[in-house]
C-alpha cells in the first residue's frame, strides 16, 4: 500500500512531465504544419514561375493561378506579398517569382511568435518576341 507521500510525489511528477512535454507536442505539431506551409508556398512559387515564363511575363493569368494554388495549400492570398520580375520577358530571359508570407506559431507555456516564410524561384522565357 502507498503512503500519502509516495501519491503526492507521483501526482507532482506527473504534473512535472506534463508541463514539459505539452509544449513539445506542440512544438512538433507547430513546426511541421509551418515547414508544410512553406513545401506548398514553395511549390506554387515554382508553378508560377514556369507558367510565368511559358506566357511571357507577369500577367492577371499567372497571378490568378498563383492565389488559386496558395488558397488551394490553405494560405490566404491576400496575405501574400508576391513579386513578379521583369514584367516581360522574351525568349530565355530570366523571369524571378517571389512570394513573402508570415505563419503564426503558438506554443503553450513557452512562445508565441511569427515565422516570416519566403520562396524564390526563376524560369527562363519560352516565347520568341
């Protein structure tokens, strides 16, 4: 049979662990849905070079797509900042898409901060002018 200190102890140990490993899940959970955000952010970023480069600069078309595939990857376009360069471009220009989004991160007991997440991608132009 226990005594009333060893169930005291345990309960304080228990509580101890708790208070610890809670943030950590956290933490995990945290981290992995911004490192997910920022795979499909970079993806679309990517997509809209290429389609960007395909139709010859920044148009309504490749921004259209680029929301579509950020809303699609549950990120608000609208809180999006996205630099298309140069506007035009010809046949094996560089054409640069770059899109700058800030993902919130909440852990309990330890941090409450935002993670500004950046990708960059460049395509050559496919049209002949």
């Amino acid at each position: 049979m226990r005594s009333l200190a060893e169930e005291g102890s345990t309960t304080l140990e228990t509580t101890l662990m708790i208070l610890v490993l809670l943030p950590l899940l956290f933490a995990v959970v945290e981290f992995g849905d911004v490192f997910h955000r920022w795979l499909a952010q970079d993806a679309a970023t990517a997509h809209a070079a290429r389609y960007a480069a395909e139709i010859g600069g920044d148009t309504p078309e490749v921004r259209a797509r680029l929301d579509e595939a950020l809303r699609d990857s549950g990120i608000d376009p609208a809180r999006a900042v996205v630099e298309i360069s140069p506007p035009r471009v010809g046949w094996r220009e560089r054409i640069t898409v770059s899109v700058r989004t800030d993902a919130q991160i909440a852990i309990p007991f330890v941090l409450t901060t935002v993670l500004p997440l950046r990708s960059t991608a460049v395509a050559r132009g496919e049209i002949a002018r």
